[in-house]
C-alpha cells in the first residue's frame, strides 16, 4: 500500500467512524420533541468527514475496490446527515428523518468488509464492553471464510420476503451456535436491520438472521404468510449451520416486536425465547395463544417511557397479561427511550437467552 494511499486512510477513518457512532446515537435518541437537543448533542461531525473525504486523492487502480468501499460509506454518512440537517432547517418531517437514516446500514455495510485489515474498523463493529477484548480480537483476525461473515438471499433493497446473515468468523461447525431472529419495524428491511445486532452477535456470538417481511410490514391481521416464510428461513439457517435448539431467540422492533408475539406464541413455533421491543399487543393474543406454550415461556419485553406510537401503559399491560396466562416475564422499561431501537440492551438480552 502506498504511503499517500495510507495516509488518506488515516485521515479519512477517524471522522468516518466519528460521523457513523454521531448517527448511531442519533437514530438512538430521536423523540420528536427533543430533535433539536439531540441534534445539538451530535454536533458537527459531517463536517470533518466532508473535509476529510473532499481531501482524498488520486489512488493507484490495484486500490480501487478499497477505495470504493470507503467511498461508499462516506457518501451514505453524509447522505444520512443531508437529509437530517434539511430536517432541521425546517424543511421535512419524521418520514424524511427516518428516510435519512436508512443511509446509516447502508454505510455500515460498504465498510464492513474493511474490518480485517484496520482494527479501528473492527473496534467499531464491536460492543464498547468488547473493544478491548484481546482473545475476541485475536479470533477475528483471519477474517471471514466460506461459511462465515455477511450473506444476503434474495434481500436487495425493495425486495421483500428474503433474509439477511451474520456468523461470526470465528464460527466452527462443532461448537452450536444461539441463534438470534430480528424483525425489522414497519415499512423497513432486514437487510438494514441487520445492523441493529451486528456488533453484539460478533462480540457475544450468536448467529443473526434478519429477514424481510413479505409484504409492507409483518402480517399482523389476516392471511399470515410470513409465518411460513419464517419457518423457511430458521431451516435453511439450521441446515447450513450448527444453531443451539435450546437458544433460539425471536425479537424484533415495534411491527416486528409485535410479530413476535403474534407467530412466536403459536405451538409450533421453534423459538424458546421471545423478546419484543417497542411494540403493542392486544389481549386476545393471550387467550388465543397455545396455553401450554405459553407457561413457563421466556418472555423479555423491552418498552420506552417516551413512546409515543405505542403508549409505555400498552407494555405494563401485557408484562400483567402474559404473566398471568404462565409466561415467564421479564420487562425493562427505558426512561429516555422513544419509539426507537436500544441497541445497548442487546448484549442483556443475549445473556438471558444464554442463561447468565
């Protein structure tokens, strides 16, 4: 690698990563109400990266996939912040906020194959409790094989009904891996879900499925085809890979927490842990639930105090609905937590499904 090839990768990776955690902690803590302190909170990392980007070089052609991956992730940041700061200038609404962040897994994945060589790339696709963590780093040094890594079927963006995959690199076919199932909300994708899970699946890991609804959002009322589809899915993963049967989580966000209940608490579901996050549940579930699955069935609900699709009372109610129908409950309650992903209870999660 040449030396003006090197220095721009020093120069360009700090912001980069900079801008990728100031989006991270934004889609975090967006509430409506407290945009413009968020947004005050963030800064203005963009502004370095835009610096830092503008000032990249001409680089020999044996560099240009390199080189593309970085580009591509800075330009997907960048996007992500445009689009946000149109916002903030008063021009859009939430669905132009949330049309912002889908930038955010898109760069996210154009770096990621650059993890290998850089540690500071490898560092960010980690939970902060790992960063440090020389046996894990160590482990992920060779990179991903044949049977490891990133993997998509038939999930492009705008496609629906398809998943995405992570396994950990340092997977090895005789040790059975926790297998972790995460719905995307509403109108989104499994493939920009994917990043909700990512550094936690590596850090801790498990295996990560992230599938794609089959229509616009899970089927919450009537024909349900995405159960089928989801059945699908969790064989084709075990078929390929060596998954823990006694670990076998169903989570998914708001529509997709929602779902979990609605195609986890069924009979024959394969699951042995649920845990919903930010999403609703009408009573009925419970009554028209398999009784005998539901006792003694692990249940983690995960809901934000600052919810305002899915008013935080709507959660307290089913934590009491499901523990009186036998159900095995555990609930968190989040005070600044809005109608938003937490990815820090991720690794809580995984040490419940482990039994820690």
């Amino acid at each position: 690698m040449t030396e003006a090839v090197v220095d721009d990768i020093v120069a360009v990776l700090p912001p980069l990563l900079n801008a990728l955690e100031a989006l991270g902690f934004f889609q975090r803590h967006l509430h409506p109400p407290a945009f413009a302190s968020v947004m005050n909170t963030i800064g203005t990392p963009d502004e370095a990266l835009h610096v830092a980007r503008g000032a990249i070089g001409e680089w020999p052609e044996q560099f240009a996939g390199l080189r593309s991956r970085i580009d591509g992730a800075c330009n997907e940041a960048l996007a992500a912040f445009a689009g946000i700061r149109e916002v903030e200038r008063g021009n859009g609404d939430l669905v132009a906020v949330f049309r912002a962040l889908r930038h955010l897994p898109r760069a996210q994945e154009a770096l990621y194959p650059l993890s290998v060589q850089f540690p500071p790339v490898s560092s960010f696709f980690l939970n902060a409790a790992n960063r440090e963590n020389e046996d894990l780093l160590a482990r992920l040094e060779s990179g991903a094989s044949e049977d490891t890594g990133i993997f998509h079927d038939h999930n492009e963006p705008g496609s629906r009904g398809g998943f995405s995959v992570y396994v950990p690199e340092y997977y090895t076919p005789d040790r059975a891996m926790p297998l972790v199932v995460a719905l995307h909300g509403g109108s989104g994708n499994g493939r920009g879900f994917l990043w909700s899970w990512l550094r936690d699946a590596r850090s801790l890991g498990a295996i990560l499925v992230a599938p794609t609804a089959t229509g616009q959002t899970w089927a919450l009322m009537g024909d349900d085809a995405d159960t089928p589809n989801l059945m699908r899915i969790v064989e084709t993963v075990r078929s390929r890979w060596s998954i823990d049967a006694s670990r076998m989580l169903l989570t998914g966000m708001s529509d997709g927490g929602t779902f979990s209940y609605v195609t986890g608490l069924d009979g024959a579901s394969p699951f042995t842990h649920l845990a919903p996050v930010s999403a609703t549940f009408h009573p009925l579930m419970a009554e028209m639930a398999d009784a005998a699955r539901l006792q003694g069935l692990p249940i983690f609900i995960t809901h934000g105090k600052l919810d305002w699709m899915f008013p935080v009372q709507t959660a307290r109610q089913t934590q009491a609905a499901l523990s009186a129908a036998g159900a095995d409950v555990t609930y968190r309650e989040i005070d600044d937590l809005s109608h938003t992903y937490p990815r820090e209870i991720n690794a809580e999660l995984l040490e419940w499904l482990n039994g820690e």
